[in-house]
C-alpha cells in the first residue's frame, strides 16, 4: 500500500511511501522524482509525525547519501 505525505515546500510536491517495498518517492514541482530504497516504517512514522516535514526530508535525503 501507498501512502501519500504532503510538504510545504516550493520545490517538492509530495512525498510517496510505499510499505511493501520500502520505497520512498519524492515527487517535485518541475516532474523530477528521487527515489530512496530500505525505507523503514520508523522513518515513515517520524515524517508523518514532524512540524516540518520539508526539514526532516531534507536532513533524511543528506544522511542517506
């Protein structure tokens, strides 16, 4: 199943988390998508969760590299 989080943000649209395959997608304003793969449920959660999603990717995408 997939799971749609909303940012607030000027260059990313949504973020797209699916479950059965651990997969995280953003999708961005001008059509990009980055994927990020091993995505686990706690990381799903604590986006979900944050007062500033659009931060927390961010530190997520720097700390996956």
């Amino acid at each position: 199943m997939s799971f749609i989080i909303p940012i607030c943000s000027k260059q990313i649209s949504y973020l797209l988390y699916n479950d059965s395959t651990h997969e995280l997608h953003a999708q961005y304003h001008n059509g990009e998508i980055k994927s990020f793969t091993s995505v686990t449920k706690d990381i799903y959660d604590s986006l979900v969760q944050s007062e500033n999603r659009y931060d927390d990717f961010i530190q997520f995408m720097v700390s996956s590299k």
